[in-house]
C-alpha cells in the first residue's frame, strides 16, 4: 500500500515504499503525480515514490540524483541523507539511480528571476516559487545553475529523518519498546539495553510499516557531518587511485569503440565523403554516415586510437551553417545590435534617470568585448549505447538524462520507457554536458551495429572544435562622475540569444520572450547609483552556444564590475571605499568589508610596478568579492596573491566549497588571460589545449579563501566564484601598470609571466 | 607484442605505432591512465615507464622496448597507499579528478628525483599537468606533505 | 684550422628516415678550393638555418628554457608549462624532456604526424649545450661561436659535418612533421655548406 505520510514541506512529502528485500524511502510530489521508474520493479499493491535511500538485507543504499562533474555533488547528496540516517556514507552503496521525472531541479531556474537575488520581500520569494514550477513541466531533471545544494537540502535530509525513525518504529515493534526509547548509530538502532540492530536487519519489517514521516530535522548544532571542517568527499579515494570510472572507462562485453568527423560548421550539411583510405586502417571494421545530432563520419574500430586515426583521414565535403564564417563578422553584428531600438530585449534596470544625467554631465564612454569561450573539461564528449529490438541503454556523464532519453527515443523510434540512461561520473564540465550530439551520434552508430554495445568518443579537437560555447557580446557603457562619486552608469550588452539556442536543441521549442542571461550579472548587483540602468540587445543567432560556468556572469560580472572601477578611478575614490558606499546589500557589504580586512587593503597601489584589484558579483544568489595582486615584471604581468569572500547563506562541506571557490577563481584567470575562440571558415581555429592553454600551476596564485553564513537560506557553491576574477585582476592590472582591460583574453594586450 | 603493467605480464596484438595510452585502455581496460589530450599538453596519461613519469600517448607501444609500466592502479602497495596518494586524500585535492592520475604520477616520479622539492621546484616540474578544476593550490600542498611523507619514511 | 687525413673521403651516414633520404654524403671540396667569397655565402646559408627556429629554439644559451614558435604561436616565445631544461639540458631536475619527447627508436612513417603534439626521435630530447648559444643571437657572433673549438665541442670541420649526420635531434628541423615549417635547404645541403664554410677557411662577417 502506499502509505503516504503528511505534507513534510510546501513541494514534497517523504514516503516508503516496499521493495524486493526491504523497503525505500522517497519523495511523493503532492503538485501532481508524477510516474515513478520503481513501478517496474514493484508488485501488484506496491507503493510507487521516487527512493533517496533503499535497504535491503545486502545493504544500505543512497542515491544521489543530481550528477557529480567535480564539484562533489554526489558526496554532499550522500552526507545530507546520512546525517539525518546516522550512516556513514563509505559504509553505503550510492547510486544516481536511473532518471526520473520525479528527480525535478526546482532551484535551477531561479537565477531567471526577474527580482535580484538579494531582494528578499515576500513578493521577491512569491516569484521564485512559481519559477520552481516550471522545471516540473519541462522535465527538468537537470544538473546545473549551483543548485544542487539548494534543492537537495531539505529533501534528502528528510528522506533520511523519515528512513532512521521508520526504522526506529520498526525496532521499537521488533522489541516492544517506545521508539523514543531507542536511538541510532552507525547503520544500527541501538537498544535502551544497547543492543544494536544492523538497518538491514530491519529492512522487511520496515516496509511493512507506515512510515513515520512526523520528523523535525536535526539542528545544525546537532550535525555530525555537515559544516564540519575535514569532511572528505566519498569519492576521493577512488580518484587518487584511479579507480573512479567515468563514462569514458566503461567496458561491457564484445564492445566496439567509435570515433566521429562532424561538420565543425554546427548545423552545416556533409555533402560528401571520401573514406577509401579510411577503411583500409588496421582495425577499422566499418565506416558509416551520421545524420543525428550534428552531421559527420563515424568510424567503429577495435581501439578508440585506431577508430581516431581513421576518422582524420575521412575526407569530408561540408556544407555551410546558418551563421557568419568568420569571428569578425559576429563581431559586426554585435556591434552593430547594441544600443538599436530594433535589438532591443530587456531592460530590469532603470533607476533615477539616466538620459537626463547624460545630456548634462560630462560623459565617459568605454568600450567592451568577450570571446567565444569553449568549456573544455578533461574529459573529452563519450557515450556507450547498447540498441537492441526492444531498449536503448546509454551510459553517459551528463547534467540532462531525461532530455538525452526522449531524443534517444525519438532516434531510435522507441518509447521514452524502452530507454534506459545511466549516469556515469562526470570528468569536468562547466556547462558541457548540458549537451548531448555525441549522445544523438552514438544512438545512431548502434543503431547500426545492433546488440553491440559502441562507445563513441570525440577527440580533444572533435570536442574543442563542436563545442557548444559561452557566447562572446560586447558592452558600451556610459557614466558620470560627479563630486567624487559615481552618479551614472549606464550599460548596454549586445549577445546572441543563449538560453533559447540551448533549449531549443533539447527540446525543439522555441522560449518565447527575452533572454534574461544577456545581463544577467550586471543588472542584478546590490548597489545604489543614483542613475543606474543596464539594457540587454539581442543580436542575430551566430554560431550555435551554450551555458558556461556561471552563465551571463561570466561575462557581466567583468563588464560591470570593470566599468564600476573605471568610473571610481575617475572620481578620485578609493575602489573598495565606493564600491561599499554604493552598496545597499547589508551581507554584501560584509563581503567586501571582509575581502578588505583579509587582504589590508589600503588602496589599489602597492607600489614598485605592484597593485591590487578588487571586484564584486552577486551571482547565483552568492554575494562574492575577490581581490588579486599582481607584480608587472620583465617577463610580463605575474599573479601573486588572491583573497576571495563568499557568502553562501549555510555552508555544508567548508572544505570543498573552498575548492570550489579557488577553482572557479582558476577556472575563470585560464580564460581571462589567455583563451578565446575564433571563428575562421564557420569553425573555431582553436584545436586542442596548446592554444586554448588554461592556467597552470606556476602562474597560479597563493589564494586565501573565507565563506561567510549571513545570507538567508542556502547557495550552490559552484558558480559564483568565476564573476569576480577576472574584473579584479584587469582592475589589478590597471593599478599596477595604467592600463585599462576592456578585452578578453588579456594576453591579446598585455603579456603574462 | 608483449608489455609488462604494474608486474602482470600481457600479450597484445596492436599495431606497433598505437600509443600506451591506448594499449592500456582499451585493449588491457587499464584505465587509470586517461585520454584528455592525446599530443602531450595535458598529462592526464601519465605513467611511469622503468620508474620515470612519461605521457602515454606520446609513447608508441612499438618504442616500449620491454619498459616496465606502471599505472595508477600499481602505485601503492598491496596494504598502503603510495605518499602521494596518501597527501592528496588528506588535503581533499581532487574535484572531478579526471587528471589526478596524472598529476599523482607526475608528483611520484618528481619526487623521486627531488624528495625536498621548493615551491619553484613544484612549479617547474608540475606545470605540464594540466586540470582545468583548479586544483593546484592543493597539489602544491598535498607535494610538500607527501615529500614530508617520503623523508619521515 | 686543419683537417684530418680523411678529408678527400666521402663518408656515408645513415640518417634513418626522420632526415629526408637515407644517407647523408660528406664530402669537403679540396682544399684552397674555396674563396672566402663563396664561404661567406655558404655561411649565409648556414646562418639561415641556425637561426631558423626549429634549431635556435633549442639553442637558447644561457636560459634553460626552450622556445616555441610557429603558426599557432606566433612569433617565439618561452616554451608552455613552465618548462626549464635545467642544468642537466635534459629537465632531469624537475621534468625530462623525456617525459613527454619520448623516444622513437624506429622510425615509424608518422613519427610527428599529430600537429601539436611533442616531437620525438631516435635518441633523447634535450638543449643544446650552452656555449651553443643561437636564439636571438646575430650572424657574427654564431659564426665565432661555431668555428671556436672551445665553444663547439672541440670540433673541425669534418667533425661538425660528422656530428650533423649523427644527431638525430637536428635531423628532425628538416622533417619535423605535424605541419610545423621545417628548417631552410635540406640536411644535404647545410653539411655542404658547411665543409665549404670550412675549406674556405671559416670566414665570418665582418671578420
């Protein structure tokens, strides 16, 4: 029977449910029903919930269904359930279970709220609530937007409060004592007596029991786990032992391994192909045309080298996409967008009155750009797909399996049910694996090879070259300085839409409406300028793109914050001094007062070629300030120190949300100082990481790192590091040497150590 | 062709200009070492041959020349992990850890030639291993503690 | 300077494939056969090839680090990663060139076919010696320092000649695949230009 407790919170309930060998505990979605993938395993009678912890007589089981790229999601989904279960997470099997509608990211797309994060009125939360909706209709079971944590937070510790007190009932009925009487520990009910009962052993009586679902969750005064400085991540060991396998180590019997050319040119025809040569390559066992995703030549070998090898020498007539061929004439076109009543998409910022303090002041005008930016993870696109007559196994790292199993049944001319997709451990992504055209290609190369499981891989130069990328957009900005304060900044970005071009490839829908990611970052930041508007134009598609590690802050956190600099510069003010005095964001302003304290910030000078930077955004509800300096040495521009503050409302995991931190600081200085695309004949020239360097470890450097807990509620961690970075390392760079960077990559500028 | 992996003895039959990285991976399921790459800019194939860190993409199976390989999967002993290892758990190094293979090979081999290494030392010997995470402030500390490690040993 | 008994005598060098052709033919025109006119052109040509990037990257002098240069990165600039060939030449403080310049012991057709990826010979990766200092250096002072046999290794002519036939790593500037530009002339015709440099008695510019 499903036996469904009461509403436990607004969206959800936990129940349980019995199972072969135990019993399950999961959410119920009381918005409306939504079908459950335990169905098919259960009975007649049988209770269907989406499970975050199964046990059985073998074991202990955590599923963790938001998918781990690096940022450690799998581990924090597995601590938030053990820390109301009492389990230590390494004494557990943890899964990301197959995916199910039910798994629904409510969080993901509220940073497209039309109210700043740091609004936190009544109305501001009203709207947030529908935005969580509006995944459920959509499918939604994404990875994505730093919003595991947030969504996860209270579902998965309930999950576990509700499990532990089932199991208590069902010892306290085994033992015929109050469940108040007993406690739990390690994996164990421990008896008044201090007997203990092992989970598993509890398992059968468990599902045979209402669940208690009247929990109250642990204070976080109380946690064993969580906030504790130290928590090591569950899948450490097996990365420093190389036996974490990501998608691209699977092996299944009698597989056979891929490799594919595809139009660089995205959307663009194969009008022709030569592969004489290729298939006379040693272990080479056939060579095929794909249509699906992105048209190309596969070739299935033995090896992934020799399918690799093969695939270089098919020889391919492509026809041209729908977009310029060259980055200059993209570049054209933004320009050519911003500022024009016809470009025109969204304005949320429009305070006191810009015009008017335009047409009077003295106006300074500057100019910004940012590149095509690829995401370029160490783990270059691969899926293993199984087709037989009656299923479709896929086995992927992704952020998006529901959308990846309806194109697979759509390619493969199978009901979404008959598609099986099990998530695999992602290495890296950024905003990757929220694609799937080498899922759509390794469908089709089974579908040819029928009962044979195919991994399909792209080489580093198939992957840097079919990137889906950040979208380059350039900035006018205009603003007045008056009395030594800022008094005006108006600032205009021109982009390519980003959010439809995205969800149009999963879904074949076009999102009406404006494309909120244009400014998102720049008109959103928590400061009082008296006028104060920030504009978004939308430019003609150009190449297809897609998100990027923090998204339109990625870039509007430069232009803003950069812009920001140059107008203090301008009124003679001290760059921290002003940023806080225009700051009307009580928790930010703690950011920035911290990042001061933390860095003995006493003005941007630090003499002898040296100087500092500071910078601010507020990004996915993170308020978060960084400060760099840098030396301007004989051999280039050398980073030094960098000190960054956060504030993330509740931190879980202290030690890898500084990881996060440092790393999304890292992640952004690769691209801010020496990476772009550039499109040449419709593909990027850009081909494998010898030109696309990144950061390494020598220029990296020494990075402090703070996490304040004064913002209300609880952020995802995995974003609003990148923002700030590079606007604090031009403005470092400005101080130390007087020149202003308004270009990304800044080495087309100024060289680097 | 025969090859020998953290001491087992295998036979394959590849073309004699197929990298390592490929014999392992796809032909032994070895897959510690990792493709990310394939023309030495990355380092996350790193293993050792005869003890030395070398990017098993650049070396042709054909050149092993009876080489010992040793993987990731052979770097710690039968009961203890490897000093390296050992710091890299401690100071929580990986995020998607898809080069930390690498990267602890790269460290155990430097660590062998220079078991008192500098920052600078680091620097120069750690910056052909690329992770694109961010994880160098922690590879940088986790080197000292397993050189601490080493001497202590 | 003078020239061993051997001079009249061509000698044959197997190059292996990674030079273009097989075999590399010494042959020094006889001597006072040549004017200092026509050893300064040959030396023309050799400093050409000298300074050419695929051999002065790896003759950086003093600096321990090598240089790139190329298509992809524009003009020279200090080799990525942070590399440092040390006082050993060969990385073996920090990291070998071996490392990732593994070696090739046969000569497989597509050697350094991948564009971008390190490029590997017959014998171990390394700098040149320091006294052989070309990068950025002028023809003269090149000049000085190849004809000194204190800075050349204690070499005469048909010795440098004998040493380019055997070095594999120079072979590679002719042939150095994966699109890269290969040095100026052909390996045949530098060891040419060289005997006649030094029958002509090594002349340097201005010297």
């Amino acid at each position: 029977m499903p036996s469904v407790g009461k509403i436990a919170r607004r969206t959800f309930l936990i129940g349980s449910a019995a199972i072969a060998g135990g019993v399950a505990f999961g959410a119920y979605l009381v918005n409306r029903p939504i079908p459950n993938p335990l169905l098919d395993d259960l009975g007649e009678g049988e209770a269907a919930i989406t499970p975050f912890v199964k046990i059985t007589s073998d074991g202990v089981t955590l599923i963790t269904p938001r998918a781990d790229k690096g940022q450690g999601s799998y581990s924090i989904q597995a601590y938030l359930i053990a820390e109301e279960l009492d389990i230590d997470p390494n004494e557990t099997t943890r899964t990301p279970g197959l995916p199910d509608q039910a798994y629904y990211n409510s969080e993901v797309a509220t940073e497209g709220s039309p109210l700043p994060a740091y609004d936190e009125s009544a109305a501001a939360e009203t709207i947030r609530s529908v935005l969580r909706v509006v995944p459920k209709l959509f499918s939604v079971q994404i990875t994505g937007g730093s919003s595991t944590v947030p969504d996860m937070y209270e579902k998965l510790r309930n999950a576990g409060a509700v499990a532990r007190e089932t199991l208590k009932e069902a010892a306290a009925q085994r033992l015929g004592v109050a469940r108040a009487d007993l406690s739990t520990q390690d994996g164990h009910v421990i008896a008044p007596d201090g007997a203990k009962i092992a989970y598993t052993d509890l398992a059968a009586d468990a599902a045979g029991i209402a669940p208690i679902t009247d929990v109250t969750l642990r204070d976080p005064k109380e946690w064993r786990y969580l906030g504790k400085a130290g928590l090591p991540r569950t899948d450490m060991e097996a990365k420093c032992t190389g036996a974490e396998k990501y998608g691209i180590d699977l092996a299944l019997d009698g597989m056979l391994f891929a490799s594919i050319c595809a139009n660089p040119g995205i959307g663009g025809a194969l009008e022709s192909f030569d592969a004489s040569e290729a298939e006379t390559m040693p272990g080479v066992k056939r060579v095929l045309e794909v249509k699906a995703g992105n048209p190309g030549v596969a070739v299935i070998a033995t090896n992934t080298w020799y399918a690799m090898q093969a695939a270089n020498a098919v020889v391919c007539n492509w026809g041209a996409p729908n977009y310029p061929a060259t980055s200059a004439e993209m570049f054209d076109l933004l320009e050519a967008a911003v500022d024009t009543k016809d470009a025109y998409d969204l304005r949320q910022r429009n305070d006191g009155d810009v015009e008017a303090a335009l047409s009077e002041g003295e106006v300074f005008e500057a100019q910004y750009r940012i590149p095509f930016l690829a995401h370029a993870p160490m783990e270059p696109m691969n899926a293993v797909v199984q087709v037989t007559d009656d299923r479709v196994d896929i086995w992927t790292g992704t952020q998006i399996p529901l959308f990846i199993r309806d194109r697979a049944a759509l390619i493969s001319g199978m009901d979404a049910e008959q598609v099986f997709v099990h998530v695999q451990p992602i290495g890296g992504s950024f905003g990757h694996k929220l694609e799937m055209t080498h899922v759509e290609q390794a469908v089709e190369i089974a579908m040819a090879e029928k009962g044979t499981p195919i991994k399909l891989t792209w080489s580093r130069e198939e992957d840097m070259t079919h990137d889906y990328p950040r979208p380059a957009s350039v900035m006018h900005g205009r603003g007045i300085v008056k009395d030594g304060r800022v008094d005006t900044v108006d600032i205009s970005v021109s982009q390519q839409a980003m959010a439809p071009s995205w969800f149009g490839r999963l879904t074949g829908m076009r999102i009406p409406g404006p494309d909120p990611t244009i400014t998102t970052g720049s008109w959103d930041q928590p400061f009082a300028i008296p006028n104060y508007r920030v504009t978004g134009y939308r430019a003609p598609d150009l190449a297809p793109v897609s998100s990027w590690r923090s998204v339109g802050a990625s870039g509007n956190g430069f232009y803003h914050d950069t812009f920001l600099d140059e107008l203090i510069h301008k009124a003679g003010a001290d760059p921290l001094e002003e940023r806080l005095r225009l700051c009307m964001h009580a928790p930010s302003r703690k950011v920035l007062e911290t990042v001061g304290e933390m860095s003995g910030w006493d003005g941007p000078s630090l003499g002898d070629g040296r100087g500092r930077g500071v910078a601010f955004c507020l990004s996915f509800g993170v308020p978060t300030a960084q400060v760099i300096e840098v030396t301007n040495t004989e051999f280039g521009i050398r980073l030094d120190k960098a000190y960054i503050v956060a504030d993330v409302g509740r931190v879980l995991d202290p030690g890898n949300a500084e990881a996060q931190l440092f790393g999304g600081l890292i992640y952004a200085l690769s691209h801010a100082i020496n990476s772009e695309l550039t499109y040449e004949d419709y593909a990027p020239l850009q081909t494998n990481y010898h030109d696309y360097e990144g950061l390494r470890l020598y220029q990296t450097p020494e990075i402090e790192v703070k996490i304040l807990e004064n913002m209300p509620g609880i952020r995802g961690i995995g974003e609003p590091g990148v923002p700030p970075a590079a606007p604090a390392l031009g403005n470092a760079i400005f101080a130390a040497t007087g020149q202003r960077l308004r270009e990304m990559p800044f080495n087309k500028h100024i060289g680097f150590v | 062709m025969r090859l020998t992996v953290n001491g087992t003895e295998y036979e394959v039959d590849v073309t004699p200009d197929m990298p390592l990285l490929w014999v392992l991976r796809d032909e032994l399921n070895i897959t510690g070492p990792k493709y990310g790459c394939g023309i030495a800019q990355c380092g996350a194939c790193t293993v050792h041959v005869d003890g030395l860190a070398v990017r098993s993409c650049q070396l042709a199976i054909g050149d092993l020349a009876g080489g010992e390989v040793t993987t990731i999967e052979g770097l710690a002993q039968p009961n203890s992990l490897h000093a390296v290892q050992e710091a890299w758990i401690e100071h929580q190094v990986a995020q998607c850890g898809y080069c930390q293979s690498g990267q602890i090979m790269q460290a155990a081999s430097f660590l062998d030639l220079n078991p008192t290494p500098t920052d600078e030392d680091i620097d120069t010997a750690m910056s052909a291993n690329l992770c694109r995470c961010g994880t160098y402030p922690r590879i940088r500390a986790a080197i000292h503690a397993a050189a601490k490690k080493l001497q202590e040993a | 300077m003078k020239f061993t008994a051997s001079l009249c005598l061509a000698i044959a060098v197997a190059t292996g494939a990674l030079a273009e052709g097989a075999d590399l033919v010494i042959a020094p025109p006889a001597e006072g056969s040549v004017s200092k006119q026509v050893g300064l052109e040959a030396w023309a040509r050799i400093y050409e090839v000298a300074s050419h990037p695929r051999c002065a990257n790896c003759h950086t002098g003093p600096s321990d680090r090598p240089m790139w240069s190329g298509p992809t990165y524009g003009k020279a600039r200090p080799h990525g990663m942070n590399i440092r060939a040390g006082e050993s030449r060969i990385g073996a403080e920090s990291l070998l060139c071996s490392t990732c310049h593994t070696t090739k012991a046969e000569d497989w057709e597509n050697a350094n076919e991948m564009p971008h990826a390190a490029p590997r010979v017959a014998m171990g990766w390394a700098l040149a010696p320091v006294e052989a200092h070309w990068f950025g250096r002028t023809s003269e002072e090149i000049c000085a320092q190849l004809r000194d046999p204190d800075l050349n290794g204690g070499r005469d002519v048909l010795e440098i000649a004998e040493h380019l036939g055997h070095d594999l790593i120079l072979h590679w500037a002719w042939a150095p695949g994966g699109g890269r530009e290969p040095a100026p002339y052909s390996l045949q015709e530098h060891v040419d230009d060289i005997l006649i440099w030094g029958v002509a008695g090594y002349p340097c510019p201005d010297t």
